[in-house]
C-alpha cells in the first residue's frame, strides 16, 4: 500500500510499533482481537485496527505538502481537512484558511478567490456545483484534491448503476459534507434520496408500497431528494450506497431491508431481484469496516470502561462510540486533556452534543480493565497521550519505553 508522509508530531513510537507487530502477525487481518498493554494495576486493551487510515494519510499528505509547495500563496480549504480539531489548527497555523464550516455555512466568500489562490478540496469531497464555481475562477483543483478514495468509489459506483436507470438511495446524515458531496454527484446521474437511518429506510419503504401517499414524501424527505423527483416512478429501481463513515452493518441492514421490500412487493426472487434492486456491497469501506469489527473484537473482553479519542463531529468515532456505549460505561474525549484527574473526565455526548464532566469514572479495582480506540481521523499520537495519562495514575508511565521495545 502507498506510504504517506504525515507529520511526525502526529505519530507515536508505540502506537506504531504495535500496528507494525500484529499486521506481522495476522497479514489476512483475520485477528480482531485486542492488543493487551498490562501496568499491573491497570490493564489496557487497544482494538486492533484504529487512527489514520489510507483516505486521512492520503489527504494530510497533499494538504501539508501544498502548504510547503506554495510559499506566499493563498491556501483555502474548501471545510475541514478532516474531522480532527488538531490537525485543522495545525492547517490554520500554517496559513490555510477554511471557506466554510462543517455544515456548509459560508466563512469566506466565494466572490474572494483569485484565479492565483490555491483552493484544496478536503477528503469528504465536494459537490459538483462548487468544482464548477471554481472552475468558472479559473482555479485548478485537480493536484489539490484530497477527496478519498473511498469516496470517490461510492460516486463511481453510483454512476455505473445511474447508466442502468437504478434511483440511487444515500444512507448518510443529510448536512454531513460527504453526504453532500456523494448526493450532488449521485444526481447529476440519476434521481437520488437520502435516509440517514434505518427508520427513514422504513418510511421510503411505504413510498414503495404504497402505504403512503406521494404527497407525504415531499414534506417527509424535504431537502434529502433531488430535484424533480417523482415518487410514482423513481423508487420502483433502487441501489443504496453510503456515507463511508457510516455504520457499516447499518448501511447493509438498510440495503437488505429496501433489497426485501422490492422483491415482496415486485414478487421477484433472488435470481430476478437485479430486476429492481442493485447490488452495491462493494462500496463500503475497508476501513470503516475494520475500525468497527475491531472494535466489535474488542469488545468481547470483560472490561470497566471504555475510552473513544477523536473529533467530536467525526461521525466514523461517534459510531465507534455507538458501539462500546451498547456494553460498557464509555467516554468520548479529543485528547489526553480532557482527562482532567484520576476522578474527573471531560467526555462528549454526541448524542445531545454538549460536553459533561464525569466523576468518579475510573472504578476503584485492580486490576482495572480499559478499552481504547480511536476515530479514522484521529493522531495515534494523541492515543498514545491518554495512555501515557493513565498510566501514570498507577505509577506505570515509565513501562511505556519498555513495551515499545517489547513490540519492536
């Protein structure tokens, strides 16, 4: 696979040194089990895949790489890099200036570009109407464009099926910029809808039966269907594709819900079901999929608690988050800082999006069992940094060099 070259400051001896150990040892990826760091006191259970992955390394690299390749020109990026407030800060030192903020709100106006700025494209993508206003400005995107391609393969894939009059049906959260970027391209192709859950999936399906009427559905989806939609014709041929950062069981357990729709009201079969239903498995993302079978393996080991570092609008962590509060007290921090004491955490909850101060969250036992991972946009440095942390509450810190050793 393509090496990148991340800034140092975003990697970490031991974190490394245990990626670098069990892909040694399990080349298949077939071992989902986690990585145990014993202190003694405190036992730690790394899930087996986390941090950077190929789409993040990929968009750091160019990014980074830009800034160094233009000095004293204007750098834009169009959003966030990525989902990680350290790395966009680490951007904005460096000079880059964002244009708009996650959920599209302008911060800097189009009409301020000169056809000299560099203008880089963030790895979610974007939409099709934006490359055309850049375009039109004269302002090259192609050696500037992060997009992953990941994404990219989702957009591929909705083309090929778009050629084949399938409507295209986005499983993703409606504001996110991927979700943005992947309907814009889906309807250029084809008609195209967004569900950002399975009880949405469950709504188009009565669209598809008939159980509800077709005026429902224009106040129903408002804003998640393309234009000139029709609800008589257009869902009568689907193929779901996703959001990557999505919950990828998820987006299949949608898939094959709309998949048995179709084929009871059609009365097909699994030899005629391509009559009206595509076959779109092959664009989930290996990544995503790893991070959440990972963590899945992780946590089949008994543990107290389970500790999620990333970007709290990185909607790859928030389901990784998803996953471990279904099991275990879990805590959703950015970085080692939030772990204000031995007794006080600062942890998110994305689920009413404020920030609260958690007391007593370590539990008074030895040893104390913790389970770590991290989101795909998330420095592994900075999950070395809650380690360390803790570890140093149970006077174990200084094993840190000697299981980097242990792992080397």
């Amino acid at each position: 696979m393509k090496q990148f070259d991340v800034p140092i400051i975003y990697r970490s001896p031991l974190i490394t040194a245990i990626k670098k150990k069990r892909k040694e040892q399990d080349k298949m990826k077939k071992d989902f089990t986690p990585t145990l760091l014993d202190f003694g006191p405190l036992q730690i259970f790394l899930a087996r895949h986390f941090g950077f992955c190929y789409g993040v390394e990929n968009a750091i690299d160019i990014a980074f790489r830009t800034v160094e390749e233009n000095p004293g020109k204007r750098i834009f990026l169009l959003s966030e890099m990525i989902h990680n407030p350290q790395v966009n800060a680490d951007l904005q030192s460096h000079g880059v200036q964002f244009m708009q903020d996650t959920y599209g709100k302008q911060i800097i106006s189009f009409n301020e570009l000169k056809k000299d700025d560099v203008v880089i494209i963030p790895a979610f993508g974007t939409t099709l109407e934006i490359e055309a206003l850049l375009h039109e400005k004269e302002i090259q995107t192609e050696k500037y464009n992060t997009t992953c391609p990941f994404v990219e393969k989702v957009w591929n894939r909705s083309e090929v099926i778009a050629k084949k009059n399938y409507t295209i049906v986005i499983h993703g959260k409606p504001k996110h910029e991927e979700t943005r970027a992947t309907f814009s391209h889906a309807a250029s192709n084809a008609p195209s809808v967004v569900v950002k859950d399975m009880n949405e999936a469950k709504e188009l399906a009565k669209y598809i039966t008939g159980e509800r009427s077709v005026e429902e559905f224009y106040t129903a989806f408002d804003g998640q269907y393309s234009k000139e939609f029709d609800i008589k014709k257009d869902l009568q041929r689907i193929g779901v594709v996703n959001q990557t950062t999505m919950l990828a069981s998820d987006t299949q357990a949608i898939a094959d819900f709309l998949k048995q729709t179709i084929q009871t009201h059609y009365g097909l079969n699994e030899s005629t079901i391509e009559e009206r239903f595509a076959d779109t498995r092959d664009t989930l993302c290996y990544a995503t999929n790893d991070n959440q079978t990972a963590v899945t393996g992780m946590l089949q080991t008994k543990a107290d608690l389970a500790i999620v570092v990333g970007g709290y609008n990185s909607s790859n962590t928030s389901h990784l988050v998803e996953l471990c509060e279904e099991k275990l007290p879990t805590y959703f921090i950015r970085d080692e800082e939030k772990i204000i004491s031995v007794k006080e955490i600062l942890n998110y909850n994305f689920h009413t999006k404020e920030e609260l101060l958690t007391v007593n969250y370590l539990p008074d036992k030895k040893p104390l069992k913790i389970l770590i991972t991290s989101g795909a946009s998330c420095p592994d440095a900075l999950v070395e940094g809650v380690i360390r942390k803790l570890a140093g509450y149970f006077e174990s810190e200084n094993k840190i060099d000697k299981l980097v050793t242990g792992f080397s």
